[in-house]
C-alpha cells in the first residue's frame, strides 16, 4: 500500500463535508503538529494514536541518554552567556528524561505486580493444596 500526502486528501474531503478546503488544510496540520509535539515533550512513555497504533518510548534508549546528556553538563563551559543557556537547555532535557525514566520503572512494577497476582490466583499454582 502506497501512503498518500495529506494534501492531496484535503480536496475530496472538504467537498464530501461540504467546508472550505483550508479549514480541513489547518485542521490537519493542527492535529499532526499538537502529534508531534506529544511525542517529542517526554510526557508520558507510551501514546496511543487512534488509527496508528501506540509509540513506545524505548527504555535502553532513554537510559544512555541520561548518561550521555550526564556525561556532557559535567564538561560542559559556562563561561558565556549562549553556553549558560545551552547548558540550561540540556539540564531540562535531562530533567525530562529522569521523569519518564521514573514512568516507565512504575510502569514495569506495575506490570510485574499485575503478573504475579494473576499467577498467584492461577489453578496450576494451586494444584499443591
């Protein structure tokens, strides 16, 4: 299946919906662009997007960096103004990271914690008594 670019949708769209062809243009580069601004903030590790399936922050992925971002702010020069704010730009970044960090650790316990009930409650684990 080819994908097809959005604006050549825009067109068959309005004119099934009877609405101007740049309401649906701004209506979808709204939602793609509030999409995008969900997957790169960090603000939640998992997104579901209906019609696309769920993006799944790696979390290999967010551990090296926290370390790699660790590793860049302790030799990190300060001594100019632009470095200051660069430095304050990878301290936020790094903030962010430790938040879904921490998610996705609950998350893990959570999921581990759902497992062990269920195989507690089990009948195979009860066949001894």
């Amino acid at each position: 299946m080819n994908p097809k670019k959005s604006n050549i949708l825009y067109r068959p769209i309005s004119e099934e919906l009877n609405v101007d062809e740049d309401l649906v243009e701004d209506l979808v580069q709204f939602y793609y662009k509030e999409l995008r601004l969900k997957l790169t903030s960090l603000d939640s590790p998992r997104i579901n997007v209906e019609g696309l399936g769920h993006f799944v922050v790696k979390p290999k992925t967010v551990r090296n960096n926290i370390d790699k971002i660790s590793k860049l702010l302790d030799n990190h020069d300060t001594s100019t103004y632009n470095a200051y704010f660069h430095k304050k730009m990878i301290e936020t970044k790094l903030e962010l990271l430790v938040k879904v960090e921490k998610k996705i650790v609950e998350q893990e316990e959570v999921k581990n914690n759902y497992k062990k009930e269920s195989d507690e409650s089990s009948p195979e684990s009860n066949m001894g008594e």
